[in-house]
C-alpha cells in the first residue's frame, strides 16, 4: 500500500510556539513511517512557513533552551486552488515540488493554529487535515463561547464573568460587583489562549489589578472564574468512526501538591508540586458519569478528531473547567497517557487521528 503524505504542521504565532515544537518532536519520533511520508513544515513566530527539520532531537523541550522554528530561508507555498493538493517549496536553488499531500497534521496550540484559523485556510485550499473544523476550533479556543454552549447543553461549568478593558474602565464599579459575587478565590484566565498561559489565581482583591494585566497581555478579552473546590480529573476524547459515538478514555488526576494550580512550569519544565496520576481512582460510576459528559461536551461543541476534556470532581459531582481542541500531545502528556491507559500506544493514536482526518476529506 503507498504511504499516506503527512504534512506536520507546527510552531506558530501564539504564545505556545515551544510547546507546538516539542509535540512535533514527539510525533516525528512516533510516527509509523512504513505507513506515513512525513513533510514537516513550522511556522516561524512571525508566521512564515518554512520546509523544517525530521530530526525528533531538534525539538526536544528543554527548559533551558526551549524549541523553536527558526526562519532558515525557505518558504512553504499552499496548493493555488482546489484544483491541486501539490505542495511546493522555494530555497535557494528555485521552487520544486513537495508532491501531493493527502492529509495535514496541524499539532498548532493557542491562537492562529487551534482557533479554527489554519482550519479555514485549509479549508480553502480543499486539504483533508486532523482534528477539529472551524466551529468546533473556534469555540473551543474561546473559553466564554465554551462556557456557553456547554451551559445551554446543560452541562455543569463553574460560574464566570469576561471582561474588556474597555468595559471596566466605562463602569469599574459594576464589573467590581460582579467580580466579587463570586467569591474568593478566582482565577483570571485571558479568554483565549492555553497551557495556563497567562492565568494568575486571585487569593486577595488587591492582587486583582496584576492578575488582569498578566490576561490582558495576552488577550483583550479575560474571564475572571470563580475557584472550585474538587479533584482536578482529565479525559481524552477520540472522534467515532463510521458515525459511531466519540470514544471517551480512562480518567487521569492532576494532583497539586505544593504549587497554587497546574501552572505552565509545572505542565511542560518538570518544575516540583504536581503528580500525575493515570488511570485516576474514580469507582466506575463516577468514571462512567465523566465519560458521559466528557462525549456530550465533545458533541455540543461540534466536535471532531480528538479534545481533552477536564473537569473538577466536588462534593455536588463534575464541573467541566475546560475544552482542549488541540491538547498536549507530547509523549508523557496527559492525552496520550489516558489513552495508553485505554490500551493505545502513542505510535497507534498518531495513525488513529491521521487515518480518521484523512477519511473525513476536504470539509
């Protein structure tokens, strides 16, 4: 059988940039390649496609010296209609063919990749790509709209109010009185952006202040949420195929120890304070209970391809905290780990998705 023509998309604008490296390195390393031909492809921070390295190594995650794409002088061109699936590059030496792609693999994280940005490019251009669509990307990505939609499906979230700049200085008393309704303590999350990247926990009023200019650095729109009390439990999310239902895994636990929360060093640099704990000890009908709500916030959503689910398990039973449309892939990432723990292997998930993304087509 002729090897699928994997384009690995990765790097980025957003604020995860590293992050989006250090997956690729991980599905470079992974990838089954008696059955893929892999053309890796990273987007500089300012947005230029650039033909990358296959080396896996080059993109360890290193909190000394963290990944990056780094502008070598190529430039990646997309196909110029549906008409074409023929990927080209320019060097030094003229412009020559990358071949045919049959399907793109855009492991991006936060903003201009898992928004439902490269979706729509990709979309336009007519190539079948892994994960989620448009929709699904964009709510995901904007943790209102998922508090939203999930809220109109009746599924439990912790209570929150979002704010602009602009609304607070227009009536700073009024978003005073909504703030401090709900309690203390509150995180302040920028609406838009993930790997807790940019998110301070508010245990004082008069750390506030600091808190929303950390969000607001990285978003103009800031959720302040109220904290909830309850064990920190995640799930992954597989798309159906066949018009099946989504495949929920077993449970995962993030136990803090000795840190406020599950904070980027603590996520991705191995910095001390947090375990993590797969398969969670959850008795089966409260893992039942999870992975109900774990598919149905999946289907609110549109969902497709994969997502992390994660919630807090309290006193009063599951409040779903976030939706991960594109969530940590690397190989000791909670994601692959529940998985793994469902009986998939990492090389085995990487097929599943590129197998699944291709069947679907161009959307």
């Amino acid at each position: 059988m002729d090897k699928l023509r994997v384009v690995l998309l990765f790097g980025g604008r957003s604020s995860e940039h590293s992050i989006s490296c250090a997956t690729a390195g991980g599905v470079l390393g992974a990838i089954d390649r008696s059955r893929f031909e892999v053309i890796p492809v990273g987007i500089t921070r300012e947005g230029a496609y650039i033909l990358e390295s296959d080396e896996p190594t080059r993109f360890a995650l290193d909190p000394a010296h963290l990944p990056e794409v780094v502008d070598n002088g190529t430039r990646v061109h997309w196909p110029e209609s549906t008409a074409s699936r023929e990927l080209t590059v320019t060097d030094g030496s003229g412009t020559r063919s990358l071949g045919e792609v049959d399907v793109v693999f855009p492991i991006l994280h936060g903003r201009f990749g898992e928004d439902g940005t490269i979706q729509g490019l990709l979309e336009l251009v007519g190539l079948p790509y892994v994960g989620n669509g448009v929709l699904a990307s964009s709510l995901g990505m904007d943790k209102h709209f998922t508090k939203t939609v999930l809220e109109g499906a009746g599924i439990p979230v912790a209570p929150w109010v979002t704010v602009t700049r602009a609304a607070l200085a227009a009536d700073p008393e009024l978003w005073q009185r909504r703030t401090r309704s709900l309690g203390l303590p509150v995180f302040v999350k920028p609406a838009r952006a993930g790997s807790s990247v940019g998110v301070t926990k508010v245990n004082d009023w008069d750390s506030l202040d600091a808190a929303l200019d950390v969000a607001f650095a990285e978003d103009g729109s800031v959720l302040i949420e109220s904290g909830v009390v309850g064990r920190e439990i995640e799930c992954a999310v597989l798309e159906g195929r066949d018009g099946t239902a989504p495949r929920v895994s077993v449970a995962g636990e993030v136990v803090v120890t000795g840190r406020e929360f599950y904070d980027f060093e603590a996520k991705y640099l191995g910095a001390p304070g947090v375990e993590l704990v797969c398969p969670a000890d959850l008795g089966d009908g409260e893992l039942f209970e999870l992975q109900r709500i774990a598919r149905r916030a999946f289907e609110a959503i549109g969902g497709q391809g994969l997502a992390r689910v994660d919630v807090f398990l309290t006193d009063e039973g599951f409040v779903v905290n976030e939706l991960n449309t594109m969530p940590g892939f690397t190989p000791i990432s909670m994601f692959p780990t529940c998985w793994l723990n469902s009986g998939l292997s990492y090389p085995e998930l990487i097929t599943e998705l590129i197998e699944v993304g291709y069947a679907t087509g161009p959307r």
